[in-house]
C-alpha cells in the first residue's frame, strides 16, 4: 500500500481520538467507584445550584451541563437515535436551568 492509497484520518476522528485518549485516565477513576456515587455527585451540584441561585447556582449547574456534555460527546457512536434524542434533551434542560439560574430574582 503507497501512501497516497491510505485512508487520511478525519479531523473529527483524530479529535475523538484525541478526547478519548484525555478522559480514559478520569473515566476509569469514576468506573471503579459505585455506580451510585457520580450520579449521586451530580444530583448534589445540581440541587445546590438551585438551592443556591444566582452566579454561584448558575456555575454549579454549568458544571453538570459540562459533564453531561462531555459524556454525551463520548457516548455519541454508541448511542442509537432515541437515546441521543434523550440525553440532548437532558443537556438542554440543565443549560436552561443554568440560564433560569442567571436571571435575578424579583
């Protein structure tokens, strides 16, 4: 095979490639606790924020926002149709809450 005859990787797959590479480390820290625990971590930023309000409510949500985004990025190839479908619209209701989050209080 000459090297023109290879395939050239995709700027997305050398970047999937590149991300998954980067949370292999932290996904296999997080897989060896309870299944409980990072859900139960995320629940706990989540009611925070709220409870909390404002900036410091709108950055704990954020950070849930960040982690559902980044699992979902990862997750993407595996996922069918409806279960993308089903995280987005997670993804989305944690940014509007973040957005509510932002808004003062009148």
């Amino acid at each position: 095979m000459t090297p023109s005859d290879r395939p050239t990787p995709s700027p997305h797959g050398a970047a999937r490639a590149t991300l998954e590479r980067l949370s292999l480390p932290l996904l296999t820290r997080v897989a060896r606790l309870p299944r409980a625990v990072p859900f139960l971590v995320l629940l706990a930023l989540l009611v925070a924020g709220v409870v909390v309000g404002g900036p410091l409510g709108a950055v704990l949500i954020g950070l849930v926002a960040l982690v559902v985004a980044w699992l979902l990025v990862l997750a993407w190839p595996a996922l069918t149709g409806v279960e993308r479908l089903g995280r987005v619209a997670v993804l989305l209701l944690v940014v509007a809450l973040c957005a509510v989050q932002l808004r003062p209080r009148g």
